[in-house]
C-alpha cells in the first residue's frame, strides 16, 4: 500500500479553521461592539429623554412654587381683611351695647343712689358710688340683677363714710354684663 501523506491537508485544513475561527471571532467581536454601541445610544437617548423631562417637572415645581406663595399669601390677606371685618362688626355691635348697658344702668339706679365712677372691660362693669342706705343699695343689686344685659351683681365693698353723714355708705359693686347685650335685649 502506498502511503498518503496526509499532513500538508492538515496543515491546510488548520488554517482553514484558524482563518474561519478568527473570522467568526471577528464577526462576534464586531457584533457585540455594535450591540454595546446600540445600547450606549439608546441608553443616551433615554438619558436626554429623561433630563427633559425633569427640566419640564422642575419648570412646573417652580411655577407651581410661586402659585402656592401667592395663595399663601393671599390666605393672609383674606384672614387680615377677615380680622379687619369682625373688629368692624364689634365695633358696630360694641355702640349699641355701650348705649344698652348705659339705658339698662340708669332704669336700675333707684333714688339716693349716685355713681362716682365706672370702670369698664369686656365682661363686666364695676360700680363706684354714695348710697344714701342700704335698702337702696340692695335695691340696686336687684334691679341689676333682674336686667337684661346685668348678670351676678356682687357687692364688692360697703363702707361708711363720714365726709357726707353718717347715712352715706360708700359702695363697689362688681357687675358681669353679657357677652352679648343686644342678642339679650
């Protein structure tokens, strides 16, 4: 039998295989660098999408930021003008109660009862004074007591005074007047 040398076709056939190798390396190399490549720019694409829409968010933020300081500040402008209103409507209320508790004050004094002075606050008045007795001081209570706009008349002090006799007692009296006089009336 004759011998084949078979070698030179090997030699041939590993070159074959080491070019078509590398080729098929190259191919691959080439392909994932195009898929890396892909994927950067559509990465970047997404990236410069979202950026935008951020910008567009923090735009909207901003005016929205400004909206909520002008509401909030027209908020204080309205409580301010509200406040303004009810010390208004106080006022208002407040002339016709001084004139109230004025009217009520002199249909209470009996006779022989006089008022130094008078001391005002929101919720009750008091009374300093000459009586010429006793039974017209307690008159007095009583009356203020039976008022409309007169509540808890209390006798803060009674004391007798010798500048004007020994009849004239000098007088306190503490009286609360409602929160509201007109609504009582």
């Amino acid at each position: 039998m004759q011998q084949i040398n078979l070698l030179p076709w090997r030699k041939g056939s590993r070159k074959h295989l080491t070019r078509v190798s590398f080729a098929w390396l190259g191919l691959v190399t080439l392909g994932s660098i195009m898929l890396v490549a892909i994927w950067a720019w559509v990465t970047e694409v997404a990236l410069e999408n979202q950026r935008q829409r951020n910008a567009y968010l923090e735009s909207k933020n901003a005016e929205m930021d400004k909206l909520v300081v002008e509401i909030t500040r027209l908020k204080n402008k309205r409580q301010l003008l509200i406040l303004r209103v009810k010390v208004i409507q106080d006022l208002q209320n407040g002339r016709v109660e001084i004139v109230s508790i004025f009217d009520e004050l002199v249909q209470a004094m009996p006779e022989g009862v006089f008022l130094t002075k008078l001391d005002r606050n929101a919720t009750a008045v008091t009374l300093h004074g000459f009586s010429e007795s006793n039974h017209q001081l307690s008159m007095l209570i009583r009356n203020l007591n039976r008022s409309a706009i007169y509540d808890d008349a209390r006798l803060i002090k009674v004391q007798q005074n010798n500048q004007h006799g020994n009849q004239i007692s000098a007088f306190n009296l503490h009286v609360a007047v409602a929160t509201t006089a007109s609504q009582k009336l």
